[in-house]
C-alpha cells in the first residue's frame, strides 16, 4: 500500500499522468477497502468486540455507533470497517482539489492515519469522515451544523473539529456559536479526564522523552506551517491546530491531534503540488521514510495491535 501510495505521487509529477495516477488512487482505494473489511486488530477494536455480547454493553457508545454494532454483530464487524474506510476515502476525494493533491494526501495520511485510525479507533474515524463531508471548504453554516449534528452520534471527540471550523469561520456575528462550543469542548475534555483518573488509566496522558518523539513532533508541527500557508489559516487557527499538537505529544492525547489530520495532509498537499519539481522530489523521499518508519513503528513496536487473528472477520475477507 505504501508503495503503491508512493507511485500514484511520482507518476502524479509528470504530465499527461492523469489516467495512471487516477487509476493507481482507484487500485489502492480498492485494496484498501478490502483490506479494512478484514481487519480486526488495532487498539479499541478488540474491545469493541468484547462488547456485541448484550444490548447494555453496546449502548456504552454514541448512539450512531451503538446502533452499527446491533447491526453488524454478525459480520464481526466488518461491514462498519468497510463503511469507515470508505467514507474516508470518499471524503478525500471530495476535499482534495485535484488529483495531485489526493495522491500526495493518500501517501501522507496512509501510515499516520489509515493504519492507526481507521484500523483501530473506528468511531473517530466515522465521525471525521462526516465532519469532513459537511464541513471542509464550506462557508454556509447551515450545511454545516448537519455535520456537527452527525458526527458526535459516533464519537464525541468530534467537537474539536466543530471548534476548528467555528473557529475558522468565526466573525462578530458568530462570536456566540463559537464560545457555545468552546464551552461544550473544555466541559467534554473535563469529563473525559475524570473518566480517565477514576478508571485508573490517567497514565495513558504520560510519554517518555525520547529524539525520535521530539524529531516527529518537530516533523508535525512543520506539517501544520506548510498547510496553514495553503489553506490561509488566521493566527487563532493556526495556533489553535499547533497547541493540539503539542498536546498530542502526551500519550493519548495523540488522538486528539489525529483528528486534524486529514485537514493538515489536504494543506500540505496543495502546498506542495505548487512547488518546483526538484522541491517536490525532496518532500516526496521525506514522506516515504516518515510513512516507512510511522508503519513499522505501528506494526512491530506497538504491543498489542495485531494479536487477534484476522478469520473472525467475513465481509470480502475471501478476496
């Protein structure tokens, strides 16, 4: 996949590539989407699984979700991977502005996002997709409150990516809506932290110093410079979006910031497509060491995340 993602960028930089770019997109799309609807590892999805047993267990998620795991209990699960990854896919599509664009942003989002959210964290990444949808490039609110109404149906995280927008759009005029949801934000992440001491799992929020956690934080934030430039970010966004991401330095609090994610790989990606070839080049060998070490990293140092056998899943897993 990552190499698939690689040479769907470098065909992408010569001219009349259009076709093959777009088809190389549509072959990883295609496995991708295969490959998610056999997936069952990750961190909360065996969790998740734990929980089909009873209605009253299940009803510990948003509601949205809650109702996708009645449905899909007898799949094991894998009818909800198939529709998050393809939302994700769809919305990116949506977002990026041509095909350039959407295959630097596959390359940037498949090791830091893909692999990590949607494999695992299933809701963030169903109510990211929703949020995505509605909301990116859209000025009319009213388009977008029927993304903020989805979204928390299937996690509630999604309030920072309604805060972004507000925040974003925010004028005089939307002073009022903006501090409705910073207040519902600083009051969900109050709850959140109460929940974590009295679980005894505050020490998810702690993480060690280490150069190669200071390299990556410091490979982040560059990432939030470059996609401010594009995407024309105010100051109050931009470090907004950085003060999440030195946030998520902290241990769990990395899921906070993957929730920008795909907005930052949109930006960085338009900003590059724009830059001389020999930029390009350069930037493209940075993504492939970063998606090569972020994925072994997710794969062979992450205790845990691929235990569980992939033949409890059915949907397409044949293929």
């Amino acid at each position: 996949m990552l190499f698939l993602s690689s040479l769907a960028v470098l065909f992408s930089f010569f001219r009349g590539s259009k076709l093959v770019t777009l088809s190389l997109l549509l072959i990883i799309s295609v496995l991708y989407l295969l490959y998610s609807s056999g997936r069952i590892g990750g961190v909360d999805t065996p969790f998740y699984r734990q929980q089909f047993g009873s209605d009253v267990r299940c009803s510990m998620f948003e509601y949205g979700f809650h109702q996708l795991c009645r449905f899909d209990s007898p799949t094991g699960f894998s009818f909800t991977f198939l529709i998050a990854s393809f939302l994700m896919i769809y919305a990116m599509y949506r977002c990026c502005e041509n095909y350039r664009v959407l295959s630097l942003a596959f390359l940037i989002m498949f090791p830091a996002y893909f692999v990590i959210m949607d494999m695992g964290y299933l809701r963030q990444s169903m109510s990211v997709s929703f949020i995505l949808l509605f909301c990116f490039n859209q000025e009319n609110r009213k388009v977008r409150l029927l993304g903020y109404i989805i979204a928390p149906f299937f996690h509630i995280s999604s309030i920072i990516l309604i805060f972004f927008f507000e925040l974003y759009y925010s004028t005089k005029k939307t002073g009022i809506f903006l501090l409705f949801v910073g207040a519902c934000l600083i009051s969900v992440a109050a709850i959140m932290l109460i929940k974590f001491i009295n679980g005894g799992i505050v020490g998810l929020f702690s993480n060690g110093i280490s150069l190669k956690s200071i390299v990556q934080l410091m490979f982040l934030m560059s990432l939030n410079v470059l996609a401010s430039f594009h995407l024309r970010w105010p100051m109050r966004v931009t470090l907004f979006v950085m003060i999440v991401t030195f946030a998520g330095y902290f241990g769990h609090l990395y899921r906070v910031y993957l929730t920008l994610f795909p907005i930052i790989a949109f930006g960085v990606a338009g900003y590059l497509v724009k830059r001389k070839i020999s930029y390009r080049f350069l930037t493209f060998a940075v993504f492939i060491i970063f998606g090569f070490l972020k994925l072994s990293a997710t794969v062979f140092e992450y205790d845990g995340a691929f235990e569980i056998p992939y033949s409890k899943n059915s949907l397409l897993w044949f293929f």
